[in-house]
C-alpha cells in the first residue's frame, strides 16, 4: 500500500499545482467496502460539470496508477468544501500534501474502518450572514409593518454556505413561485401576479412588497428579497394579530416554521443547489413580551392558561442544515427552532407527540 499511496500523493500536488488546494483528499475505506477504498476529494474549484471534474481527476490518477492497482478504488466522490462530512474531518484533522492514518472513526453517522488523509484544510469562507444587506431589508421592511400598527413579527434569514452560488433574476422568479406552498394563508414568500404587489427585479436579485388593510381589520403584510447568490430574507406580520391580539399560538408557530423549512428545501432544490450542501435558517420572533402562549382552535387538547406570559420582546435561533436534512429529519429541525421559542413563554415545553402530529399533518396539506 506503500508505493500505491506515494502514487496518490505525487496526483494530489499535481492537481493542485494546476488547479488549486483541495480542502480534502484522502482515501476511505468503508466496514462494508470489501477492502476497496473511496476516494473522496474536495475543493473550491470542484462546481460546474461534475462529469467533466471526474473525468479531470481520473485521467491524472491513471498517469500515475496501473490499471491492476485501481481496482482496489471503488468510487472517486467529489464533494463541496461546504458539506458536512468534509467539514468534520477539516475540523478534527489539518495537514496539507502529508499523511494521516485513523482506524475505526466516526464521521457523520458514517463508520470508517481506515482512512488515510493526504489534505484536510479548512476552507477560508465569508461570514455566512451579510449584516449590512440583511439590515437595509430590515429597516425597510420593518418601516412597511408600522404603517399597520402591529409590532409582531416572524423574521426569516437563508444563505447558502457556498457563496460561489449565482442566478440570473429571472431564474429566482421561476424557482420562487413553485417553492411557495399553499397550504396555509398567505405563503412564505408569496408570489402574486397583479399589478404593484408583483416581484420586482433588483442589481442583486428580486424584492417583494404586498401591505394589506382592509375595514375588517383583516390585516397582513409580507417583504421578502432573493439575491443572487442565494440569500433570502423575509419578514411578515404574525397571523395572530389578525385572530387574537396579545396571543402566540404555538400550533401556528410550528406551522409557520415548518413551511420554512420546506419552502427553503424547494427553492434551493430548484436552483439546482446540492441536496447535500449547507445552508443556514435563522428564524425571529419579535414583538413577544407580554404575549400569552395558547392555540388557535378550541379543539386542540391545550389545558387552558392565562400564564405562559412571555418576558422577552424577541426570540432568535439559527441552525446549519440540508435540502435531504430537512426532508429525512423534519420534525427534529422543527424542534430546533420551536424548543427555544416555546421556552421562554414561562418554561412551557410541548410534548413531541403533539409536535409530530402537527408537522406530519402539514406534510400532508393539513393544518391542525
């Protein structure tokens, strides 16, 4: 195995000296492989043609190894910088054009019996929030909200950790309409096509603004921008304060926030994001001291209470994830984002069993 791996050290600073550093090279042997190892590599450069890059590196690897000795390869995986398992072992190991042995180690629920690294390198990445763009929309968003009189408010913040993501405007209008889904009220990041509530294009992307004040104090308003390179901010008046001022339901809260997730996987899922690649969810609440916690319909099984009185004004919570994340994990993601909102209306914890039942519903197009 020697002269073998000193073969795939000679390819690896090949490569690199005519592309760039890979954040990751290294050969993986699996508990289940049959004593052929995987080759997983990563690098900024890898995007674009997939085929075209495994193509690239196969020819360079056939340079250097005999046929008789790439049988023992199983598959050559090409992975983002951004992806979760390259990014635990860039956590756990740092070398560049060397050798680190592990036996019998754990990466992301995957078992590995032997793995020796040549690269692992953390890839240098911009903050994953852009505070400055997030802060315009804001400001501009939150003067629209006044002009209801209402102070509740859900927030939403998306971006992709690889931020060499691009789209031209038309295309995040096109991806935009199919994410949204209809099940209940007006959806996240509405789309309508009349005139002066349609989206509009911008230098960097797409904004929409929709204020709705009617005689029956029926009341809502929704803003929300997709850029380019794939962040997305929204904010929206609670529907609450159209039923029952002063409250926060928790089923629509977790109905809310699950349309979240599913709108974020459908849109990033039509822009041809990777099913694997990361992206952040922050999600606010704001406007909440002094709201009581209670729910929306008298047939939901919730002991009556007046006293779980929230003392804090806003409620923020962020978490990294995956298009096949939210869609083999949902209600876990979902609890994420409504353990911590729920808890500071005076320590109220939510069964599961009743948290399940209402994301599962609303998979389903029910809304309980």
């Amino acid at each position: 195995m020697k002269n073998l791996f000193d073969k795939f050290r000679v390819v690896e600073r090949t490569i690199s000296n005519e592309r760039d550093n890979f954040t990751l090279f290294g050969l993986f042997l699996r508990e289940d492989a049959q004593d052929k190892w995987d080759l997983i590599v990563s690098a900024s450069w890898l995007t674009g043609d997939y085929f075209k890059n495994l193509e690239y590196i196969t020819e360079k690897l056939k340079s250097q190894i005999e046929p008789n000795e790439m049988t023992g390869i199983s598959r050559i995986i090409l992975l983002s910088p951004s992806d979760k398992f390259v990014r635990n072992i860039n956590s756990a190991i740092n070398i560049e054009h060397g050798k680190v042995e592990l036996e019998d180690c754990l990466f992301n629920d995957v078992f590995i019996k032997q793995a020796i690294l040549i690269t692992s390198k953390k890839m240098q990445t911009k903050l994953v929030w852009d505070d400055q763009w997030i802060s315009k929309h804001k400001n501009l968003a939150m003067s629209g909200l006044n002009k209801l009189g209402q102070v509740g408010f859900m927030e939403i913040r998306l971006a992709l950790m690889d931020s060499r993501f691009k789209a031209t405007q038309a295309e995040l209008l096109r991806q935009a309409e199919p994410a949204q889904i209809e099940t209940f009220g007006w959806p996240i990041g509405i789309v309508i096509d009349r005139e002066g509530d349609r989206p509009k294009p911008t230098n960097d992307g797409i904004v929409t603004e929709i204020l709705i004040q009617d005689t029956e104090e029926l009341n809502s308003y929704d803003y929300w921008t997709l850029r380019k390179d794939g962040a997305f901010y929204l904010l929206k008046s609670l529907f609450e304060d159209e039923r029952r001022p002063g409250y926060i339901f928790f089923n629509t809260r977790i109905v809310r926030i699950t349309e979240t997730l599913l709108y974020a996987a459908r849109l990033y899922s039509g822009l041809h994001v990777p099913r694997n690649q990361s992206f952040m969810i922050g999600i606010r609440h704001g406007g909440l001291k002094g709201r009581i916690l209670s729910v929306s319909s008298l047939t939901r099984r919730f002991p009556p209470s007046e006293t779980n009185i929230s003392n804090v004004d806003e409620q923020y919570n962020e978490v990294e994830t995956t298009i096949d994340e939210i869609e083999s994990t949902l209600v876990d993601v979902v609890e994420k984002f409504t353990q911590p909102l729920f808890v500071v209306f005076s320590f109220f914890e939510l069964s599961r069993a009743i948290l399940e039942e209402i994301v599962n519903k609303y998979v389903t197009g029910e809304v309980t």
